[in-house]
C-alpha cells in the first residue's frame, strides 16, 4: 500500500525555500517548529504537537534520522522512514523532514522558525545532560525566534518500548528491571564525575590499524588465491592511542607513555589523532618501525579477509629495557591511575613489569593474546595488580582451561596473581567480575547491532578500571562496562572514541 500523506513529507532545504516563499507572501507567518526522535509515536507527543500547533499558524516537525539515534540497542525501533510516515499522518502537523545533523542546531537556522517548541520535561537546562537545549535556544534566538514549551501530558517511548517491545531477552530484561530498582542514573552520573580528577596514565605499544577496503572479484584462474578490487583506506591510531582518547573523554588529566619505532614512527600521524590534552611520553625502539596491523576488509559486508603486521617482535636490547625502566620510574609516582594495556609486541619485559607492579598507585592490567604473540603473552607475568580484564580465551589461555567455567577460572588465577578485582568480558554474554568482597558479579550484555569488535576490550578496560579505582560497586562496573562494549561494538575501528554525554544517554535508555 503507497504511503499517505506523502506530500507533507519534504527534503529539508526544499523545505527551507517553500517556508521562506510562505512567509515572503504573509509577513505575518507564525512558523512552529518541534523536533526529536519521536521513537513509537504516543498520546504524549500527539498532545505535545497538538499544543504546538495552536501556538501558531504553520506546525513543521523534524526527525533525527536512524544514524544519530542514541537511545539504547536497537534503537529506533521503527525507522526514520516510518517515523516519518507516522507523524505525518496526523492533521494538525503541515509539514515533515528527516534532519541532516546529531541535533536541531543547523536545522533551526535553515528553517528559521518564530517559535521552537519542546515538552515541559525540557524546562530545566540543568537536567540535560547533552547542553543541546542551551544549544538549540542560542540558536532560535540567532533567527530571531523564541522557545515555548508545551505542557500536558508526558510518556517516555523508551519505557514504553523497554517494557512492550523489549529487543532483550527475558534474562536481560529481569536484570535491568532489578539493576534499576537498585539504582539510578544519578547515582552512575556521580560514579562516572568522580573519575574526571584522576590522573590516568596508559602504559603499552602505539598500534596504527589501517583498513584496506575491497570488493571481492572471485578466485584467480590460474592460482587458488582470492583476488579482490582496492577501494579505499582509512588509518587509525590504535592500541593505547586508543585508549587515552577514551580516558581523556572522563579524566581530565591523561598521560600515555607508549613504544614508537625508531623508523617510520608515524609519529606526525599520531600526534594529529592524538587529543590535544593528553600528556605523550614517546619512547622509540631500534632498528624498528611503530607497529601496523594492516586489515583487508570485503567493505559491503565489512568482513574482515586476512591482516598484514609490521613489526619487530624481538625484544628490547638492555640498554632499551633499561632507560625505559627509568622512564617508568619517573612517570609512575606522579599518577593515580596507571593502565596497562599489554599488547605482547615485547615492549614490557620483566624488568619493566616489575617496575609497574612495584611503583603505581594503581594498576590496572591487561594482556592481550593475538597473532602476535602467539599465546606467550598471559597475565601472570604481573605478580599483582588492583584490576585486571580480560577476555574470555585471555583467562582461558592463562588457565590452559577449555571448559568455559570462568567462575573456576578465576578462584585459579588468584591464587597466582595478588589481584582484589578481575573482570572476564565474554562477548555477547556479557561481563563477569568478580570482587575479593562482593564475591561473582554478572551482568549481560546490551550490544544490538555489531559492526566492528576490535578495541572493544580496550574501551571497556578505559573506564571500568578509573571506576574501580574510585572502589564503585561492582554490578556498576558491570553495567558500564557492558554499555560501553555496546557503544565500541557499533563503531567501526577506532572512527569515534567513547563519549560520556552518548554513553550516559544509552544507559538512561537502558534503565526506563
């Protein structure tokens, strides 16, 4: 069936130019203007539009499209097409459009509206935790406009569909039910401020991972290789350059002392991508170049074919090992918070090891196993640590342990690293910590859809350990972790770092 009421529905600068032809033949034109997600349209916001419309003589309603919705997994529920299609629909609105931005801003100062209308919830500037409102208002008055609110009834369509049209399963859904009887997301908002004064250092190698995108062409005719088309390539700063962007997103004061090759460093790359903020100690190592794992990615499907790296996987000669030790010693004491992201590529030896284990305030830990290191690479190289994560054949590498008994695993480990707090991240079974206090913890996981899973651990470990530090309950560092794996798991590479505004955003969706 074709859909109705079509010819409400404009392009949104088509639409700028029939507004400004309208007011052009009635100087008069009262133009009100509402926008949002309007996620599963409700009796709220048809009240909320139904007010708007009588503030004025024409009612104009944008949409955020799908990509800027930041409301939870699976969100929206229906898209931007139909959302579209939905309010539409309803008489009192004259004209619809799908808006080009995370937010109204720009939208406001193309349409140029005589009143922005939001709901009573948006009275208080200081319950947004976005700023867009402040934002949006500056931008109204820019056109010479005014902001009104509306004042009836209010629903919350992330209640409705949490509850109605929940995309969790009933386990996932028990929980967050019990997780929000138990807590709030004031409670988490003061959790996560409280990190913002540590003094974080993220210690480990400098990764540059570099996508090559292709299309797959078929398998040669005369070899039995598989031949693909060069499309483009986009470069990232990874491994801890990653993570301090992460950590400087929630702490204000972040160092990263990471391994550069003494050859093609890619260092002028690397302090572009780098956050202007974030205190760099460099240390190069000889005779080698910065690592880069080169990725081919079949880009349709972004399925990753096969990777290239480029190092030097021999260990540091003395000397090296040496003056990074002292590097070490100089740095470490003048940190809360050190973070360890152990990569393997033979940049953290035994000398250095100790040296952490012995001089930082706090130590978080992990170590990756990858094709780099071909499993050598196991966590009880650090005699202690006050947290550790890792993931699921991490522990199970480490424990020589296939059974996937994690809760064994990890009474295991303990005996052999000094550690209060470790953290198992399993995929798409969520997180399970367990605390010397609070015993086994497990939270399940929220990602909805998965585009890229690399760094995934990495952006969880960024934030889990600060708030560790800072003693949060565990099943708080659960739930964070397992949205912040959430948000990693929907970005491709390492194309945005975690952001507080958004993370806070999806776990307030999580818990209505």
């Amino acid at each position: 069936m074709a859909a109705r009421n079509t010819n409400k529905i404009y392009e949104l600068r088509a639409l700028a130019d029939h507004l400004d032809e309208r007011r052009r033949a009635n100087g008069n034109l009262t133009i009100v203007h509402c926008h949002g997600v309007f996620d599963l349209l409700h009796i709220g916001h048809i009240r909320h539009f139904e007010e708007a419309r009588q503030m004025g003589d024409v009612l104009v309603v944008t949409l955020t499209p799908d990509q800027y919705v930041n409301k939870g997994p699976h969100r929206p529920a229906f898209t931007d097409g139909l959302r579209l299609e939905a309010i539409a629909a309803l008489e009192f609105v004259d004209y619809v459009a799908l808006n080009e931005w995370p937010t109204a801003v720009e939208t406001i100062k193309l349409l140029k509206p005589g009143l922005y209308v939001k709901g009573s919830d948006y009275k208080n500037d200081s319950d947004d935790i976005t700023g867009k409102i402040v934002d949006e208002a500056d931008a109204v008055k820019s056109v010479g406009g005014e902001v009104a609110f509306t004042d009836d009834i209010v629903f919350s369509s992330s209640t409705l569909i949490n509850r109605h049209l929940s995309p969790f399963a009933q386990d996932v859904r028990d929980f967050l039910e019990n997780f929000a009887a138990h807590h709030n997301m004031d409670e988490i908002s003061a959790h996560l401020e409280s990190i913002r004064g540590l003094k974080t250092l993220i210690v480990g190698e400098a990764i540059i991972d570099e996508y090559q995108f292709c299309k797959a062409m078929g398998s040669s005719t005369k070899e039995p290789i598989l031949s693909v088309q060069y499309d483009r390539t986009e470069r990232f700063a990874g491994g801890v350059l990653a993570m301090a962007n992460h950590v400087a997103n929630f702490c204000d004061n972040v160092g990263v002392l990471t391994m550069l090759g003494a050859q093609n460093s890619y260092q002028d790359f690397i302090e572009e991508k780098l956050y202007p903020d974030i205190e760099r100690i460099f240390f190069y190592k000889e005779n080698s170049p910065t690592v880069v794992k080169r990725r081919f990615i079949e880009g349709y499907l972004a399925q990753k074919l096969f990777q290239i790296y480029e190092i030097n996987n021999a260990p540091l000669s003395a000397a090296q090992d040496d003056e990074l030790c002292k590097i070490l010693e100089e740095y470490l004491p003048q940190y809360d918070v050190v973070i360890v992201v152990d990569y393997g590529h033979q940049m953290l030896g035994e000398s250095a090891i100790r040296t952490l284990t012995e001089k930082s305030r706090f130590l978080a830990v992990n170590t990756q196993a990858n094709a780099g290191n071909r499993g050598f690479n196991t966590i009880s190289r650090y005699p202690r640590a006050d947290f550790i994560s890792l993931a699921s054949h991490e522990i199970a590498l480490e424990e020589r342990n296939r059974s996937e008994d994690f809760h064994a695993m990890i009474r295991s480990l303990k005996e052999k690293v000094d550690c209060p707090q470790i953290m198992v991240t399993r995929g798409k079974f969520g997180i399970l910590n367990h605390h010397h206090e609070d015993g086994f913890v497990e939270t399940p996981a929220f990602a909805g859809k998965v585009v890229d899973r690399m760094g995934t651990g990495d952006a969880v470990l960024s934030v889990t350990a600060m708030l560790a530090a800072q003693n949060t309950p565990t099943d708080i560092i659960g739930f964070v972790g397992n949205a912040v794996g959430a948000q990693a798991v929907a970005t491709l590479g390492h194309q945005r770092s975690i952001d507080p505004v958004a993370l806070q955003k999806f776990m307030t969706a999580l818990m209505k």
